[in-house]
C-alpha cells in the first residue's frame, strides 16, 4: 500500500539509487551501485557553471566485486557529476575497502578508510544499498545449488544463514526462520 495522500507541495529534488548484482565468468561477483540527485530547477554551481533543471548535480558509479565469502577483492568508483571539480580526485581512495567483509561492522570500516576528507559521502552512502544487494544477489543462487547438489552438504554442518537477526522478520525467533533455517531457529519448539 502506498503512502497516504501528501499535503500540497512542490517537487524540489529527486535521488535515485540503483545497484545491480552481476555473477561472472570467473566465479566472482560484481555488485554496482549508480546514485543521482536531481533538482527540478536551475542553478549556478561555482566550478561547473549553470546547472539547468533536471541535470544531475551528483552521479556516482562504484562496482565492489566480492566472493561468496563476501569479501571484497576490487573496486572501482567514478564520478560523471560532481558539484566540485576536486571531487573525482578520491575515486580511487576506494581501492582502501578492498579485504573488507560486507556484513555486520561495514559501515564503521568503511568510514575509517574512506571517511570525511579521504572519501565521499555519497559513494560511503551507497555502499549500504550495495552491500544490500550483494546479499539479494548471491545467497538466494549459492542455497539454489546448495540444493541442487545435496550429497556435498551432506558432511557438512549446516551453514549460519547470515540474514539471520539483521531485521524483525528475519529474527531467530520468528516464523521466517523457522520455517527457512530451522537448524537456527531459537524459539519455541
């Protein structure tokens, strides 16, 4: 259900985010994430001169590719808008997230490598809907081939599904997990 019926307004700025998860050839996993915001009338900026309605004011691009283990092995960040001329400069900055494991923690490490001067606020932003995305992206196909191939996993104990507390309906205690993931189900039994 949508959101109720708004007050009268008038529309100013619109962001869009938009991440994409990609398996490759190799084994690996690209996730990319592009961020847009757009204001709805024209402006002079001081480095890029007249910025006209509906022309990004930013447009962010940054691919994390990961393994399954969710460990980051490349990145790669650009910048097509800028408010700043200076700001392309740090794209590279975002090779420092390489090593790092997106889960519980990304955030913090993420601003300790790439915060404030070293960084930029907007791709830092972005990581979150990308680490999201990484998730959406591989673990519904890695349980798919689980599946698929029983007799391997038959040895092995069962693997920790790592949605497992990250939000109400994936709670150990709720009716998702039980249903999902009962070896880690911790309510009533």
């Amino acid at each position: 259900m949508p959101l109720s019926r708004p007050a009268e307004r008038e529309h100013i700025h619109t962001r869009t985010v938009t991440c994409q998860g990609f398996r490759r050839a190799d084994g690996l996993w690209d996730i990319e994430g592009h961020i847009t915001d757009i204001k709805t009338y024209g402006f002079t900026n001081h480095d890029r001169g007249e910025i006209p309605a509906g022309e990004p004011v930013h447009g962010m691009w940054i691919r994390v590719t990961v393994g399954d283990d969710l460990v980051i092995r490349a990145v790669e960040a650009e910048m097509e808008y800028a408010p700043f001329s200076a700001c392309d400069a740090i794209a590279p900055n975002y090779e420092n997230l390489i090593g790092l494991k997106l889960g519980p923690g990304l955030r913090k490490q993420i601003r300790e490598r790439t915060g404030g001067v070293h960084g930029c606020t907007h791709l830092n932003e972005l990581m979150g809907p990308v680490a999201t995305t990484a998730f959406q992206t591989i673990f519904p196909i890695l349980a798919k081939e689980s599946l698929e191939a029983p007799e391997e996993n038959d040895t092995k104990p069962p693997r920790r599904n790592p949605l497992i507390n990250t939000c109400h309906g994936w709670r150990s205690d709720g009716p998702a997990v039980k249903r999902i993931s009962p070896d880690f189900y911790t309510g009533d039994k």
